[in-house]
C-alpha cells in the first residue's frame, strides 16, 4: 500500500504542479505587468508588491486564483506531504528524524495560503500581512529546496548501497 501512495502521490503532485503552473498562474498573472503571484515569489515579496499585484490582477484572474488554484493547493500540501513522508521512510529505513521537514512544508504552505485568501478577498494588504505572507512563501520555498536536496542525496546513497 505504501508503493502504491508513493506513486500516486507522485503523479498527483506532478499533474497539480503542471496545471497551476502552465494553466492557472499565466492567466492570473495575464495583466500584472509581470508581477508573480504570491505563490511564484520562491524568496518572498515586498508589500508594496504584494499591493501592486492586487492592484493590477483583474476580476477573472483573482477569481481562477480564489476558486480554482487556492482549492486546488488545498490538496497539494497534503500529497506532496504523503510523498515525502513516504520517501524519505522509503530511503532512510525505518528511521523518521525527517519527518518534521514535510510537516513544516505543510504548515508553511497552509498559512501562505489562508494568507493569499484574505489578501485577494480584500483586494488590499498590510505591510504586516505582506510581510508575514512573504515570509511563509519564503520558509515554504527553503524547506522544499532542502527537502529535494535531502532526497537527493538519500537517493544516491540508496542506489550506491543497491
């Protein structure tokens, strides 16, 4: 069973991953003069930014970004969560000091979001909720690069091992 959801999960969050980024954000991000979306800013955002961007993005884009990409990141965290977990058991054994690594991803992920929500809802920010948002996305962005880097290089003493 535990084969099967790595797997799944994998093809889940790579679909996902395809849809948000070559179907959602280019057209959310269609009339922002280049401005990212809060989500694409990998090392955060200023507020004035962040404003700008609300300022700019247009009635259908902050819909797509409302009801289609923010539900759908809602199940994202939980199967990019489900895979790492799994991998991280699949090439560590049966030690789990990681496991924290995907929680944290899971949190960050979940209040960038609820973030992103109250932002586009009120179609304004403060430097304070720009600040904490950017600041998620940013803690969102390293523990996924050290997710993959860990992965990585278990991967490689695993298949070194084989």
């Amino acid at each position: 069973m535990k084969k099967f959801m790595l797997w799944f999960s994998g093809i889940a969050i790579t679909v996902i991953t395809g849809i948000m980024d070559f179907v959602f954000f280019p057209r959310i991000e269609r009339d922002t003069e280049g401005i990212k979306a809060f989500d694409m800013n990998s090392f955060g955002y200023k507020y004035e930014q962040a404003q700008k961007f609300l300022d700019l993005i247009d009635d259908e884009g902050r819909e797509i970004y409302l009801k289609k990409q923010l539900p759908l990141d809602t199940v994202y965290p939980v199967l990019y969560t489900t895979f790492f977990e799994l991998a991280f058991e699949k090439l560590q054994g049966k030690k789990k000091p990681l496991i924290a690594l995907p929680l944290m991803l899971y949190v960050f992920d979940n209040l960038e979001n609820i973030c992103s929500v109250k932002m586009l809802r009120d179609r304004k920010t403060t430097p304070k909720l720009a600040k904490f948002a950017s600041t998620m996305t940013l803690c969102k962005s390293l523990t996924m690069y050290t997710i993959f880097g860990l992965l990585g290089w278990f991967f490689y003493k695993y298949r070194k091992e084989k």
